[in-house]
C-alpha cells in the first residue's frame, strides 16, 4: 500500500506539473500573438503614414513636373507676337514700294532704250516715250476691265469694258512692242464701232512701262483663239500679235475722240499687311492672357 500511495503521488506531480507547463506555454503563445498583432497594427499605421507621406510627395512633384511641361505654351504668344512684329515690317516695305512705283509714273519720259526687252524689270512703271504707227489689224483685247475712275467720263465706271492692245512699230528699237490703247466700253470693243478713233500714220505717244502678270485666283484662263485675254501674259500675247515682249500703257494724253481712253495704269499691290498685324497681335493678346490664367492657378496648387 506504501508503494502504490507513492505513486500515485508521483502522478500526480507529474500531472501537475505538465498542467502548469501548458499553462505557461498557453499564455506565452497568447502574448507573442498578441504582440506580433499589436507590432503588426503598429507597423502598419507606420507604413501607412509612410506611404501616404510619399504619395503626397509624388503627387506634388507630379503636379510640379506637369507645370513645367506646359511651359511650351508660352511658344504660342511668343510666336503671334513675332509674326505680328514681322508684319509691321512687311507693311513698311509694302508702302515703300508703292510710293517708289507711284513716283516713276510722276517722273518725266524717257525715250524707250533699245534694250527694253532685258530692262522690263528695272523699267516697269517708268514713263517712256517712242515713235512710230499703230497696226490696228491684229488688236487684242483684254477684258472685262472697269474704267479707271481717275480716267475719263463719269458715265462709264460702272460699266464694264475692255483694255485695247495694239501692235505698235516703234522706230526706237526697229521692231514691234505691244501698246494698251485704254479702255472702250463692251459695245465697242469691235473696231468697226471706231473708225474715228482708229489713229493713222506717224505719232508720237508716251506710256507707262508694264510686265507681265500672274493669272488671279478667280480668272478664267486666256483664250487666244477667241482673243479673249483675262490677265496680261505678256509673253504669249507678243507671240500672238507677232511683236517683242514688251507691253506699254498708252497715257491719257494719247485719248482721241472716238478712241480707247487712256491713263489705265493702275499702281496697285496687294496689302494686308494690317489686318494680319491685328491678327496676330490680337492673338498675342488672348494666348497671353489664358497663358497668365492659367500659370497663376497653377502656383495656388
């Protein structure tokens, strides 16, 4: 009986102390749990806060980089200010040349050099004066045109008409150039309507120096066959009327009774040079402002 009470107190010791131990294993395993899940929480408010630190940042440099990116649109003020700039130039240079054309048709003639023909460029809108006859048998005509108002009867600048051109013999060169006569109304264009104003023999007239032009946008193409000219191709007229490349117009002087009038020069060149300055410096204007508005709402970001 001794041997067995002692025993059973060993068991029981033994029982005891498993139970303790388990315990204690129970409530370590429960701390480090515990622990790693409070470390864990603590790591994440961390890394979160980390996290939401640098994508503020990244989205700060993001917004700071896309600014900067949209500085090329100050290109687009900068350039509509350079084009209007030019502009200016351009219309400086424009009156220029009209002035310096308009002040060769006010100089006094010249008598026409027998090299015209390699001259026509530096010679264009100067006065020359020449000799000889018309050839009235193989006119041109070069319509419509309207009356130059600064030319003849009031009645007929409303109505339209023709440029007549004549082969002239000029005694200063030895050969043929061709003549603008003036302007006739349409329902004289044929030379049957004016024997009055069909001039014979011998003359002496004086003119104004012309080149050739480029068809305009809206022109019907010439029609030799039908001699019907829409613009001055000096070129394939002279071929035509069988005369030098040479085209003068007759001044007003040279108006007969009966006749085309003359004096049809007209010194224009096409000048819309102020309205593209308005163009691009309005443009200037408003790409500038939209520029300012928007780099000054960018800054507040």
């Amino acid at each position: 009986s001794g041997l067995g009470t002692r025993q059973f107190s060993v068991r029981m010791a033994k029982a005891t102390v498993f139970s303790q131990s388990a315990a204690f294993l129970k409530l370590l395993t429960c701390r480090i749990q515990r622990g790693f899940q409070c470390g864990s929480a603590q790591q994440f408010r961390r890394a979160g806060r980390s996290q939401w630190y640098s994508t503020k940042s990244k989205d700060h440099k993001t917004v700071e980089q896309s600014d900067k990116k949209k500085l090329w649109l100050l290109v687009i003020p900068a350039t509509t200010f350079c084009l209007g700039t030019w502009q200016v130039f351009r219309l400086q240079w424009k009156l220029k040349l009209i002035e310096e054309m308009e002040k060769k048709t006010r100089q006094a003639p010249v008598d026409l050099p027998n090299d015209i023909a390699e001259r026509l460029s530096e010679m264009e809108y100067r006065r020359v004066r020449l000799r000889g006859h018309f050839d009235h048998s193989r006119e041109l005509w070069m319509w419509p045109r309207m009356l130059n108002s600064r030319m003849g009867s009031s009645g007929g600048r409303n109505e339209p008409g023709a440029h007549i051109i004549t082969p002239f013999y000029c005694e200063e060169t030895g050969g043929q150039v061709l003549v603008n006569r003036g302007w006739v109304p349409k329902i004289r264009m044929n030379p049957e309507t004016r024997h009055q104003g069909q001039v014979e023999g011998h003359i002496t007239l004086t003119a104004v120096v012309r080149t050739s032009e480029k068809r305009p946008l809206f022109s019907p193409e010439n029609d030799p066959e039908h001699n019907h000219w829409s613009y001055k191709d000096v070129e394939n007229m002279a071929k035509v009327a069988g005369t030098e490349p040479v085209l003068l117009d007759a001044d007003a002087f040279t108006t007969v009774p009966g006749g085309p009038i003359g004096g049809q020069t007209r010194v224009t060149l096409r000048n819309e040079h102020l309205q593209y300055i308005f163009t691009w410096y309005a443009l200037t204007l408003a790409t500038g402002y939209l520029f300012t508005r928007f780099w000054q709402k960018a800054k507040r970001r």
